[in-house]
C-alpha cells in the first residue's frame, strides 16, 4: 500500500514538473511573440525602403550642367548617365559630378537622416578589371561622448547624443590627392579599404542593404569605348557610435571626434549640409 501511495506521488510530481516546463515555455513564446513578429516586419520595411531608395537613386534625373536646378536648366538627363559619361573619358568621377550625386542620396534618404547612418557606394569587384572604389558616400551622425558618474560600478559609462548643432556629417572616402588631384582607391589600397568596411559591418548590427549591377564606359588607349560591370550598394543602419570604447580600442570609423574619420578611409569632407 505505501509503495503504490509513493509511486502515485511521485507521477504525480513529474506530472506537475512537466505542466511547469509547460507553462514557462508557453508564456515565454507568448511574451516574445510579439517582439519577433515587430522584428520581421521592421526588417521586411528597412528592406524594401532600402531597395526602393537605391532604385530612385539611380533612376533620378539631374541637370546637365551641376551649377544648375532640375527646374531651371535647359538640358536634363539621368543622375547615372552623367555619371557613366564623366567617369568615361579618365576613369575618376569629378568634384562638381561627385556632388551632384551627394545631394541626389541626401534628398532621397532625407526621411530617416535623423536616425539612421548609412553608406552609399559603386565599386569594380571583378577580376576582370582593376579593383576599385568609384564612388563611396558616407553619412554618419556626430555623437557627443557624455561620461555618465560610475563610482564603485567597476567600469565607465557614456551617453552618446547626436550634436545639436551639426548633428551629421557627410564624407567622399576612398580618395588620395595625386598631384593636387582627388583619384579613387584601386588596387591594394581598394583591398585595404574593404577590410576596413567589413569591420565596421561586424561591429554595426543590423543592416538593410540593396544592391544593383550596372554598366560604365571607359576609353581604351586605341580610343575605343568598352562596357564593363560594377556594383552599386546602399547600406542603411541604425545611427551608432562608430569611435573607440572600453570593449574596442581601435576605431571602426573614427577614434573620438566624429567628423575627423580615421586616415585609411581616405575621406575627405562632402562640403553637403
């Protein structure tokens, strides 16, 4: 009699353990169902707007003449074929053309400048042609490094807010003065630059990114035009601290000051507000 009590106690415990484990797995899937159902639908919008946001950057139209307004010039064109015929003739894309292209990625991605970083670039992966960064545009906010009291806390603690006056910044990188003269990383200075990249992608967190392949024109030395492919990519991320911390000593983007990006990057200011 008391051997079959034991026994009924103790299905009765593993019966009670069973609908615990239960229990605790149910309300935690219910607690967290709704974060992961938010999760995919932010990724699924940051996606789409990416992909979209790509697609009217290429598709823009732009004035012959970049001293010029859409509205007021006489000669309008694709922003991409201006930039297919500029880069045409010595293989670098001008001042005033890499400007004209700055403003077009400002204008477009204006609805999420005041939260979001991101990058926008064309490049010469293949094997076929010489490595090469064309075109490489970053917009980054200026963080303001605020040490919060930590006493007794075993580490120290920041705040990071955007500047109140100059809140971003705006970069042309992948660019070395040769004579006085802006030309786009190639070679092993391109490999070194991508290094740099796939760094700060690890360290960023989630990305949005879209991505298109697309056609440009160079002159060969016989004088002859001949096609070859690029890729063009748009990166989108929530704005981050991109400089040293206590967990990171050397610096994604830059080392503590925001607007002076780290030299290998090869950035120079977009002179773009």
């Amino acid at each position: 009699m008391n051997s079959k009590g034991q026994a009924a106690v103790t299905d009765a415990l593993y019966f009670l353990l069973i609908i615990t484990f239960l229990s605790i797995f149910l309300f935690g899937f219910a607690n967290s169902y709704g974060n992961l159902v938010r999760e995919q639908v932010n990724d699924e919008y940051n996606t789409a707007f990416t992909t979209n946001a790509l697609k009217t950057i290429l598709y823009s139209s732009t004035p012959r003449d970049p001293s010029e307004n859409i509205y007021s010039s006489s000669e309008v064109d694709y922003l991409l074929s201006l930039i297919k015929e500029d880069y045409s003739d010595d293989l670098q894309i001008d001042t005033a053309e890499r400007k004209v292209f700055g403003k077009t990625i400002l204008s477009v991605l204006s609805p999420i400048q005041d939260t979001k970083d991101y990058m926008f670039y064309i490049r010469v992966p293949s094997e076929s042609e010489n490595k090469k960064m064309i075109y490489f545009f970053i917009h980054s906010t200026n963080f303001e490094k605020e040490a919060v009291p930590s006493e007794g806390l075993g580490r120290n603690f920041f705040i990071y807010s955007a500047n109140e006056i100059a809140s971003h910044s705006n970069f042309f990188c992948g660019l070395k003065s040769v004579d006085g003269v802006m030309k786009s990383f190639e070679g092993q200075e391109y490999i070194d630059l991508i290094a740099r990249f796939d760094k700060l992608r690890a360290n960023i967190g989630s990305v949005s990114e879209a991505s298109s392949s697309i056609t440009l024109v160079k002159e060969t030395d016989d004088g002859e035009l001949k096609n070859f492919n690029a890729e063009v990519i748009l990166m989108i991320w929530d704005a981050t601290w991109l400089g040293v911390t206590q967990d990171r000593i050397r610096p994604l983007f830059y080392r503590d000051d925001p607007t002076t990006p780290d030299a290998g990057w090869g950035c120079e200011d977009a002179g773009l507000p």
